[in-house]
C-alpha cells in the first residue's frame, strides 16, 4: 500500500473557496481577498514540517493508512518458535511464527477550529495587509496537542491504547538502594546508577537472546538532567550522561521527554529503551491535518480543521524496556 498523501486535502481550488465565501455578506472584492487570504494561511500551515511535540520526535510517524477507512487494527506482536540443527531428509522443522494480539480501533477525528469576522476582514482589506495566521497556527497547534497526548496516553473511551499504558513491555525493577530506600537516581552513587541504567538497556538483548538492541532511551526530565550535569567523578572532566553515551555506541539519541514525569504508578517518572524503528513502533495519523472550507455563520468566517488518528502500535514489544521512580 503506497504512502498517503496529506498534501491531497488542501488542493482545493481558488474558485471553490471564491464561491464558498461569496455565498456571504461580503462585497466581490472582499470576498475575493479573503479567498486569497486563506489559501495563502492553508500554505503557510503546511510549510510548518511537524510541531515541536515529544510524540512527533519520537516515534516514527506514519500515514499509511486511508483517511476514509473507518476501522483499523492496533496490534501488539510477538514471535514465537526456537530453531534446531536437522539432518538432511527432515520433515518435522520446528514452525517460527508470529502472534498478534489485535485491538480494533475506529479511526477518530481531532477538531478544531478558527475564523474572521466580517470587520477583521474589511479592516484588513482597507489596510492592505494580511490576515493573521496565528488564528490557523493555534488551531493546527491544539489538533497537534491532542494528537501527541494520544501518542502517550491513549484514549480510554474509544480504546486506544496509548504507549505508556502497552502492558507487553519488559519492566525492570530498579534496585531500592537510594538514600532513605529511594530508586531515583538523585538518591544513588554513580556506580549504582550507571548500574540501572544498564540494567534497562541490557533488559532487551536479554529478552531477546541477544537479536534486538536499543537505538533510544527516553528519560523523564529529573533524571536526565541529573544524568547531565553529574560529573562521572570527582576527578573526570565527563558527566554521567557522556559516559553512558561512550558506554553504549549503539544508542543514537537519549531523549528528555516530558510526557514521563510523573507517568508511572504512584506519579513516579520514567524511563524507556527501545527500537524506535518504524518496523517496531509507529505513531499511526491517517490524516494529520486538514482544513475545510470556509463557513459563514452569523457575521463570522469560520474554517473547521481535522485530523485522523489511530494511536501508537508496538509491532514488537520485546524490543522495549521501562523502569519506573528514576
């Protein structure tokens, strides 16, 4: 199935929006400049690549899925199977497989909207200047929010499983031997940090006989920052951060996320490893932004904005730890 194409929603034409709008109030000339206004606002928001949310950063995003499908499926996948040496005439090799564990989910529209009245638009004609976008840019921005608090938490009425809440995850349970039996790694010895960070980032390999590594770790913002500005010791010129980058090559990015303060049982922050490859995780927005034509509705132009969502799916949950009260 080819990639869907957002662009297709804003190819409306000029002439479409000049009839829409001058079904208003509006003279000809004012219809006409605010047929202009909001194809020139319509490019403006698609030239803004993805918004600077943790989701969109972190998990690779995909459209592939038609925006006029109704329901889809979010799996979570596991193989199963041990290969065995066989002789030449074998019939009985052992089956590998892959079982999936399958949530349907109705795509679900995200809404938002924004508009002009009648004298913003005749004020901005009479001065010649343009409309504001930032109306558009803060519809787009609240569809984005949502969107990204989807990603992470889910949406329990209509049973999408958000990535935090995927029970598959391997957990590791980090050693209470903080100040005052504390976990967090403010409370501990570099050795003994060094020590649980590792645990997270070896608990894959672990679980799958040494087939699947992390690329990333995601950290709630305490401890990152912590892991940050601790030096490695007394006499090293290398924080603790550094050393665990120089310790584990395979990690390309450590990430601060903030969506992991407070994300655990009893409001503990987190930390994640994992393959944040699209083949393992993808974050599934059938339609990522559309914006529909203008409405007139009283003595105000309004444009309703849409977007399509699934969720986050896990295709292979092995490949992810956590641990939590970092």
């Amino acid at each position: 199935m080819g990639k869907h194409n957002p662009q297709a929603h804003y190819d409306e034409s000029e002439a479409g929006y000049i009839q829409t709008v001058s079904a208003g109030r509006l003279d000809e000339a004012a219809s006409v400049f605010l047929a202009r206004e909001l194809q020139y606002i319509r490019r403006k928001n698609l030239e803004v690549p993805k918004a600077p949310l943790e989701a969109f950063t972190v998990f690779p995003v995909q459209t592939e899925v038609p925006a006029g499908a109704e329901t889809a499926y979010q799996r979570i996948y596991d193989s199963v199977g041990v290969a065995k040496i066989i002789s030449n005439y074998a019939d009985d090799l052992p089956r590998a497989d892959v079982v999936a564990e399958e949530n349907p989910v109705k795509l679900r529209d995200v809404g938002a909207a924004y508009g002009y009245n009648v004298s913003e638009i005749r004020s901005a004609q009479f001065a010649g200047i343009n409309l504001s976008a930032m109306k558009a840019r803060a519809a787009r921005r609240s569809i984005d929010e949502r969107l990204n608090t989807i990603a992470w938490k889910g949406d329990a009425d209509n049973k999408i499983i958000g990535f935090l809440d995927n029970p598959n995850f391997t957990e590791v349970t980090l050693s209470a031997d903080g100040t005052g039996s504390a976990t967090e790694f403010s409370t501990k010895t570099v050795a003994q940090i060094i020590r649980d960070v590792n645990a997270v980032i070896d608990a894959i390999p672990n679980a799958t006989n040494q087939v699947e590594q992390a690329d990333t770790v995601i950290i709630a913002p305490n401890a990152y920052n912590y892991l940050a500005t601790t030096p490695r010791s007394d006499h090293s010129d290398i924080t603790l951060l550094e050393f665990l980058r120089r310790t584990h090559p395979e990690i390309r990015r450590w990430m601060k996320v903030g969506a992991l303060k407070g994300a655990g049982t009893g409001n503990k922050d987190l930390m994640f490893a994992g393959k944040f490859d699209p083949d393992y995780v993808k974050f599934e927005i059938p339609q990522r932004f559309n914006q529909l034509p203008v409405e007139m509705r009283n003595l105000e132009y309004i444009i309703n904005c849409m977007a399509r969502v699934i969720g986050v799916t896990v295709t292979m949950p092995l490949a992810f730890s956590k641990a939590q009260g970092v």
